[in-house]
C-alpha cells in the first residue's frame, strides 16, 4: 500500500492553484461525447382525438375510449 500513497505525495506539494490548473488541463483532454447515453428516437406522432362539430363538448373519457377502440382495431 505505501507504493499507491507515493503516487499521491506529489499533489500534497502542489498549491490550490496549481491543483486547480492541473484539474483543467485534465478536464480539457476529456471527450465528453464518448460518455454520451444512446440518443432518443422522435416522437410517434399521435392520430388527433375527432371531435363531432355539432357537439363539441364531449367528455375526455368518452373521447379516449373511442380513440383506444380505433387504434386497437388497426
């Protein structure tokens, strides 16, 4: 284990500001698209909810119920 503490009593000498400066070069080298999640497909677009014109104020239950048996009829 004293091996692994040797490689870390360098950065006990550096100043705030050297640590600081050595953390932005490391940063800088970074590629951060490598550490990207996969990208989101589009969004499926949805068939509009059919609203009659002589009634227009049907409930949304109504209109999701409708709207569920025509999809699954396709």
């Amino acid at each position: 284990m004293r091996y692994h503490h040797q490689k870390w009593e360098v950065f006990g000498t550096y100043s705030l500001d050297q640590i600081a400066e050595l953390l932005q070069r490391l940063a800088d080298g970074v590629h951060l698209k490598r550490f990207l999640k996969a990208t989101r497909g589009k969004k499926k677009k949805r068939e509009p909810l059919i609203v009659n014109s002589n009634h227009r104020h049907v409930s949304t239950a109504r209109l999701l119920e409708t709207h569920q048996k025509k999809k699954s009829q396709s």
